[in-house]
C-alpha cells in the first residue's frame, strides 16, 4: 500500500478523533439573558442579594455545555451559589463574562477553574456597582425623570409614559449589549474595569453625576418663605424671601439640599427618615406662619 495514502488516513483518524470544541448557541446566551433581565432579583435577601437570579441565569448554559454528565453540572452550579450583588443592569457584563469563563472551562482550560471564576466575579462586583450607580442610578434616571417631569406640566400623562418606554428600552437593549460584549470579551474586560481607565471613567462618571443631581436640584426643587414684619398699620415692611434674594437667590433651597446630603451621607441617615424629618419641619414651618402652602379653603 501507498505510504502516502497510510499517512493520510492515520492524519485523518486522529482528526476524526480529537473532541470538537464546544460553543454556545444564540438561544442558550439569550436564555440566560433573558433570565437575568426579568430575574436578577429572584429570592432576594439581605443573605443571598442577587446570587439565586445569577445561578438561575447561568442553568441554560450550564444544562448545553454539561448535557451528558452530572458532576460537571453540579460543580458548576456550585460555583455560582456564591454570594453575588452589584448594579444589577451594568453588572449584566459579569454575567456575560462568566458565560464565556465556563464555556473556556468546558473546553479543558486547566487554569479556568471554580476559584477563578469566584475570584473574578468578587473582584468587579464593587468597581461595577460604582460605575453603575453612578451613571445609571446618579447619571441616566435623573436625566429621564427630569424629561419627564418637563412633559408632565399641566397633569399630562405623557411623562409617565414616555418614562416607562425610555427606561425599559434602555435597560433592556443596554442590559442585552453589555451581555454579549461581556461573553465576547471575557477575562479582558477586566484590566478595563478594575484598572487605571476604570478608575478615570468613575471618576469622570462621578462628577457628571453630580452635576446633574446639582441641575436636577436646581429646576425641580424651590424653598421659599412667606415670613414678613407688619407696621401698625398691618403693611409689610421686610419681606424676608425678598431680602434673601438680593444677597442668594435660591438661598433656602440650597440649605435644605445641603442639609438633606449632610444627613444622609455623613449622619447615615436612611432617606425615609429625612423625608419625614422634613415633613415635620413643614408642618412646624406652616404653624409659625415661616412657610406658606398657598392653600385656599
């Protein structure tokens, strides 16, 4: 026989014998996707936070990169019972990592094991839920509500509408990117994240944020008092908001943003808790005559 033939067949036998790599489909990416837009939240706990919407987004790829062998689904399913918790629509780019990190795994990479992953995952859970409550929480839903605000002048409902399209367009469509680009990247997204120009993009992203909730404070919130000094003849002769106007328009206003900010970021006091503390002192304002509602009855 041909020995040029014998070398093309033993060429061909150890082909045929080497294990195809696995990938994953479209529809499992999507499956768990979709699962962690609709259930990141599931069986949340101040124990578990997130962890149990993470697990249940990482079955669908677990079940078709582990079809045929338990073990491996067990000691994959361990691995993401972890504790998890971060901005939950940035934080779809660690979900979508983690895809990529066990579909490597499934394909025999020694150094992709279950304490890498963890590893991975605690280390961009702060740095992601930072950029994440900056430019979404501090940045994006201020911006949006502030439209809407705009659109409901005069009780129209076209700011509430046009709130819920906006919102859930963007979280669903930017929550969907941040997942593929994060499975298509995988371990190389975090010298991004967690170094020098994720430091600056927090930074950046910090002081854009603060602007905002500065504008947002400045347009939407406005305290002023009705407190005057009557002559005997019953006419006023020191309006106190116009005189605080001549030295610091808005002066008022910006005590009570500044005191609301000092209680709740140096105090620690809870938001409800200012909120009702600033309830008592309106109600105390009314009663001294140093507020006026304008209502009529």
């Amino acid at each position: 026989m041909n020995p040029t033939i014998n070398d093309d067949v033993e060429i061909i036998e150890e082909a045929e014998e080497e294990p195809k790599a696995k990938k994953l489909s479209k529809k499992a990416l999507m499956k768990s996707f979709h699962t962690w837009y609709y259930g990141h939240l599931t069986c949340f706990s101040q124990e578990h936070m997130q962890t149990f919407g993470y697990l249940c987004a990482m079955l669908p790829l677990i079940e078709e990169l582990y079809p045929n062998d338990e073990d491996k689904q067990a000691e994959a399913m361990e691995t993401y019972t972890a504790f998890f918790n971060t901005e939950p629509q940035l934080g779809t780019v660690i979900v979508g990592m983690n895809a990529g990190l066990e579909e490597s795994r499934a394909n025999g990479n020694q150094e992709m094991d279950s304490e890498t992953i963890n590893g991975l995952r605690a280390g961009l859970m702060g740095p992601i839920a930072g950029i994440g409550d900056s430019l979404v929480v501090g940045t994006v839903i201020p911006i949006l509500l502030g439209i809407a605000l705009g659109m409901s002048s005069g009780g129209s409902p076209l700011g509430a509408i046009f709130y819920i399209v906006a919102w859930n367009l963007f979280a669903y469509f930017g929550m969907r990117f941040l997942y593929v680009k994060g499975y298509e990247m995988g371990g190389k997204a975090v010298d991004f994240l967690i170094g020098a120009q994720g430091e600056a993009l927090r930074d950046a992203i910090s002081v854009l944020g603060g602007m905002v909730i500065g504008a947002v404070s400045a347009t939407w919130v406005s305290v002023t008092t009705s407190l005057q000094l009557l002559n005997d003849e019953g006419e006023a002769f020191l309006v106190l908001q116009d005189k605080l106007d001549e030295v610091f328009p808005g002066m008022l206003t910006a005590i009570f943003i500044f005191a609301c900010w000092w209680l709740m970021a140096k105090k620690g006091m809870s938001p409800i808790k200012v909120m009702l503390l600033l309830v008592v002192i309106a109600f105390l304002g009314v009663l001294v005559g140093f507020f006026d509602p304008g209502l009529s009855y």
